[in-house]
C-alpha cells in the first residue's frame, strides 16, 4: 500500500533523512521510534506531501487517501470543536457528521459544547487531532506523538480506536519517542541519526 523510497531531507546543513525507505501495507501496525528532533514529523509531512524531499520518493495506491497528525494541529481557534471537524472534513466533501459525533464523544468531547478550541487543553486539542485523522475513513493514517497530553481514559479509547482501524484494514504508522504501553505493533523501527532500521 505505502512505500518510501531512498528518501533525503536536510536543513541547512543537518541532515534529517538519510536514505530512508521502507514498505507497509494495508491492516499494519507500525512504529518508529526516535528522540525528540530525530525526524519522525518530518518524514511523516513527506509521506502526507506537504514537504518535498531533496531525493527519494514515496508512492501509494492512486485510491488511497491520507489521514495525518503532525506536530501541533493547528485548528480555527475561535471556532468549538465541532466546527473545526465540519470544516476540516467539507475540504475533501467527506463529512459524515454521525461519524464525527461518535469519535467525539468516544473521546469525551461534547460536540455540543460551545467552547472555542482556544480554550482547550492540551489533552483535548489532541483528542480532536485523532479524530480528524480519521474520520474521513482515510486508508492510510499517521499519528505523531499521538498520546501527548492525553490522560488514562483517553489512552485507553485511542488504544481501542486502533484496534478497530487495523480491523477495517487500514495502515496506520504511530511515531513517538517511547512505547505506548498496551499496543501491539505488527512492524517496528528506529529513526536515529537520520538513519531507519
């Protein structure tokens, strides 16, 4: 379903990606660990093609669509939650807003509540996040530091959200810098020093 081939990225003179490649295919797991810095988002934001590599490319099925967390998720701040999922989904004209309430209120986000994003916690903006990834029944997902700010609970119902997308057969990649307790990875790497193994 996914495959990365021989991929190069440096900033100025620091090299990020060094001949990255590696293959996935639909209902995997997969992790890759590395440090703070070691360049898990930015290989995600080549394989999402909102960065372009300096060599090396990524192909994929034609059919296939992209479901991604990267770093901070950026949202319209004075918007609620619900709002914000609305937008995000008409871009693509993928709105399923049965869908969207259920990962909602899965995560424990009132769809209703009138609050604007701007005062959401860490744990929340994070929350809504995942469920942007996801919620448009995109093929292949990443998730990049997927559990920062989460609590227990929340944990819990994203370790529950993967197992039944790996049951639907998607692809889903998880980048973090430590294991995420109660998670069984089908595929499992390292990004060190620019180098995947």
């Amino acid at each position: 379903m996914l495959k990365v081939n021989h991929l190069a990225k440096s900033f100025k003179s620091k090299t990020v990606l060094n001949n990255v490649s590696f293959e996935a295919d639909k209902g995997q797991l997969v992790h890759i660990s590395g440090a703070n810095g070691s360049g898990k988002s930015t290989l995600f934001k080549i394989i999402a093609k909102v960065l372009l590599p300096d060599s090396g490319d990524v192909t994929m099925l034609e059919s296939k669509t992209i479901g991604a967390l990267i770093e901070n998720p950026g949202f319209l701040e004075f918007e609620t939650g619900l709002v914000n999922l609305r937008f995000l989904a008409k871009l693509n004209h993928n709105y399923d807003e049965k869908k969207v309430f259920a990962l909602m209120e899965k995560f424990s986000l009132d769809p209703n509540d009138k609050q604007p994003v701007s005062k959401y916690s860490v744990g929340m903006r994070q929350k809504l996040g995942i469920i942007q990834a996801v919620m448009e029944d995109q093929s292949i997902i990443l998730l990049d530091e997927p559990t920062r700010g989460l609590d227990t609970d929340s944990i819990d119902q994203f370790i529950d959200l993967l197992k039944n997308l790996q049951a639907e057969n998607k692809l889903i990649i998880v980048a973090s810098h430590d294991y995420i307790e109660g998670i069984k990875y089908d595929v499992l790497f390292t990004l060190k020093n620019g180098l995947l193994s």
